[in-house]
C-alpha cells in the first residue's frame, strides 16, 4: 500500500535531518515508525491484561 501524507516543512525538515543522521532514507524511517504503531498492542489488551492480573494477584503471590 502507497501513502502520500503532507508534513509542514519544519517536520519534513526534521524527519530529512534524523534520516540523514540514522543513514537511512526519509522513507524508512516512515515505515519503521508505523510497523511500530502497528505492534503495539491496543488499549483494549492492556486493560484486559491489567483487570486479569489483578483478578489473579493472590494466586501469583502463592505460586512465586
């Protein structure tokens, strides 16, 4: 999938100078901040992880 996303020039700017001091392309920089986005799991896990942790906190103290 192609995406075309406007940036204000002070942003194009910062994103061409961390680029060139990462040696990477503009680009892949881009991509490499999305596939991160993408892997970061959803309030909805966090919350749900968190009430099951809770829920189950007596039983993990017995078991440490």
């Amino acid at each position: 999938m192609k995406l075309t996303i406007d940036l204000s020039p002070a942003q194009a700017e910062r994103l061409r100078q961390e680029a060139e001091r990462l040696g990477l392309a503009p680009e892949d920089i881009v991509r490499a901040a999305v596939a991160d986005l993408l892997a970061t799991p959803g309030d909805d896990f966090k919350t749900a992880a968190e009430r099951v942790l809770r829920k189950n906190e007596e039983l993990y103290r017995r078991l440490a």
